[in-house]
C-alpha cells in the first residue's frame, strides 16, 4: 500500500510536471506566432502602402490635372512622368496624349477666335460705314422721288397744255378748212360774176351797135322825110325822136359799158385776190395741220414721258424701299457682328484662362492667318459734297451707293 501511494505522488508530479512544459511550450509557441504574424503584418502594411502609394500618386496627379483643367485653371504644358508600363503607366500616356490633343485644339480655337474677333470688328465697322452710306442713299432716293414728282407735276401740266392745244389746233384746223371752202366758194362765185360780167358786156355791145344801127337808120328816116317834104314831116319828127333815144340809148349802154368794164376790172381783181386768199388760206390750212401733227406729237411725247417717269418713280419707290430693308438688314449685321464679337472675346477670355505655351508663335500665327491692316481692302468713303445734292448727276451716286 504504501509502496503504490508513493508511485500515485510520482505520476502526479510527473503529470504535473508535463502540463508545465505543455503550458510553456504553448506560450512560445503562441507567443512565435503571435510575433510571425505581426512581422507579416508589418511587411503587409509597409508592401501594401507602397503599393497603394506607387498605384495611387499617378492617378492622383492625373485627377489633379483633370480637375484644374475642368475648373478652367489648368496648365495644359504639364505632362504625367511615364515611369511603369503597367496599366497606371497606359493611363498617364492617355492622358497626356488626350491634354496635348486639347492644347492644339485650344490653341486652334485661340487663334480662331482672335481672327473672328478680327472678323467680326472688320464687319461692324464695314457694317457702319455701309449704314452710314445706306442712308445717305436712303436720303438721295428721298430727293429723288421729290424731284420725280416735281417732274411728274411739270410733265402732267405740260401734257395737259400739249393735249388743249392739241384741241385748240384740231379746231383752228376745222375752222381753216371750214374758211378754205369758204374761200373756194367765194372763188367760184367771183369767177361766175367774172363770167356774168362778161355776158353783161357782150349785151351792152349789142345793145350799143342796136342803138348805132338805129341811129343810122332814124337818120336814113329824117333824109327820106325831107326828100318827102310837106308830106314826110311828121315821119321826120317820129325819126328825130328815135334818133334821140337811139342817142340816149347809145349813151346809157357806153356809160353802163363803162361801169360794166370798170366792175368787171374790180371782178378780176377780186378774183385774183380771193385766188390769192384762197392760196394763202389753203397754206394757213396745211401750216395748221403740221402745227397740229407737231402738238400731237408732243402731246403723245408728254404721255410717253408722263408714264415713263410713273415708272420710275414706281422704281424709285422700290429702290427706296430695298435701301429701307438694306439698312435694317445693315443694322441686324452690324448687332450680330457685336454680338460675334462679344462672344469672341468672352472665348477668348475662356481660353485665356487656360496655359497653352508658345503664345508668340501662336499671335505670330493669328497674325499670319488674319488681314493685316495694309493688306486689308479699305471701304470707299462716301464723298461730302457742299453743293446741293440735286447737282451731283445720278450716275454718280449710284456708282458711289
């Protein structure tokens, strides 16, 4: 008994004993591990900062460019370092590819703008110059169609003066040939008076030699009476008076000859007379019908000239009324070249926010692609005349407008 008690207390202090080596042995071992584990922790850690380092910085930098450029600040000369091929490497050259492309672009759109700020100021002050000539145009027309209707009125009043003269002549012509028939007429009456008197005369010479004839035998009567004696004295006394009227008869037929000569003589002088009247009213007649065949002629003529200077002043109308929308349409040009100019400027001032470098080479540029100030094509000026405008010939404010 004894012998088993004392080997029990053995066991136990070796059992004892073993779980202190096993609890020593535990505590290093965990104590190995726990210091194994933080070790590689720690090479965790400082690999994975590296790592996260190398990997975060050039997308850092690449977001840092990205966000000045998209705040209108950004230096488009920077470039991201290219120091891997990996994917973060692809990425920087990406984008330096993509910053350079923007760079030319906004360079380009800087020396654009600069020639449509040119541009546009070439046009403003093209557009004013064209306003100012447009309304010394405008002005000109104004005058012009007050002139027309001046003319207008003058060439009315001078075509109805033509065309009541023309009937003033188309009735003195009437009244002419009317005094030409008249005339006529009165020839041919003087001509059968002529004619009448004539007749007169030959009878007044009949009439003579019947009282000569008479005469002669009323004095072969009164010889025979005598010869007769007592008995042939009243035959005597019958042929003395019939000698008497034979005498009377002869005297009254040589005075009535007389005046039949002398009318007669008045006859032809009438005749010729109206002959010549009749000529003078015969060219009266014809001077008139040419007077007449002018004043109507000029009267057409007015009539031509009254609707050519309608349509002109319809032209005038038209041309004033195009430089009217001339104007306005010069006026709507010049707002948009303002407003192109504005709108270039404040580009310009958008893209000058930007650092483009080469900004020599690129206002050398601008220079070369905009109009230089020798080169550019000067607009004619319109000319100050003192006189009055009406003076100037039309042809030439035409040619100026």
């Amino acid at each position: 008994m004894i012998g088993a008690g004392v080997y029990a207390t053995e066991i136990d202090a070796a059992m004892v004993n073993a779980e202190a080596q096993a609890s020593d042995e535990l505590r290093r071992s965990l104590l190995a591990s726990t210091l194994a584990g933080l070790l590689i922790f720690l090479v965790v850690s400082v690999v994975a900062i590296w790592l996260v380092r190398r990997t975060v910085r050039p997308i850092r930098r690449t977001a840092e460019a990205m966000r000045d450029i998209a705040k209108g600040e950004g230096d488009l000369t920077r470039r991201l370092v290219v120091d891997s091929r990996d994917e973060i490497g692809e990425l920087a050259t990406q984008f330096n590819a993509f910053v350079s492309r923007m760079q030319e672009a906004l360079r380009d759109v800087r020396r654009s703008t600069s020639s449509v700020n040119q541009a546009a100021e070439e046009i403003a002050r093209g557009s004013d110059e064209l306003a100012t000539r447009t309304e010394q145009a405008a002005a000109n027309l104004q005058e012009t169609s007050a002139s027309m209707e001046e003319i207008t009125a003058t060439v009315n009043h001078s075509a109805e003066s033509a065309e009541q003269a023309n009937q003033l002549v188309v009735a003195t012509t009437q009244v002419a040939r009317e005094g030409e028939s008249a005339m006529q007429r009165v020839e041919r009456t003087m001509a059968d008076i002529d004619a009448s008197s004539g007749r007169i005369t030959e009878i007044i010479k009949l009439i003579d030699a019947i009282a000569f004839q008479t005469n002669i035998l009323a004095l072969n009567a009164s010889v025979e009476a005598a010869r007769a004696g007592e008995h042939g004295r009243g035959f005597a006394v019958v042929a003395q008076e019939v000698r008497t009227l034979a005498s009377r008869s002869g005297d009254a037929a040589r005075e009535i000859r007389g005046l039949i000569d002398t009318s007669a003589t008045h006859t032809r002088e009438g005749t010729n007379i109206v002959k010549q009247a009749g000529d003078t009213m015969r060219e009266i007649v014809t001077s008139v019908a040419r007077v007449s065949d002018v004043i109507a002629e000029i009267s057409a003529g007015a009539r031509e000239q009254n609707t050519g200077i309608g349509q002109i002043n319809t032209a005038v109308a038209e041309m004033d009324t195009m430089t009217q929308q001339n104007a306005s349409m010069v006026q709507q040009t010049s707002t948009a070249a303002a407003d192109m100019s504005r709108h270039a400027q404040h580009l310009s001032v958008m893209v000058g926010t930007f650092i483009l470098g080469n900004d020599s080479a690129d206002q050398t540029e601008t220079q070369k692609h905009s109009p230089s100030s020798g080169q550019r094509a000067a607009l004619p000026r319109p000319a100050t005349d003192p006189k009055p405008r009406r003076t100037r010939p039309v042809e030439e404010e035409w040619e100026t407008f």
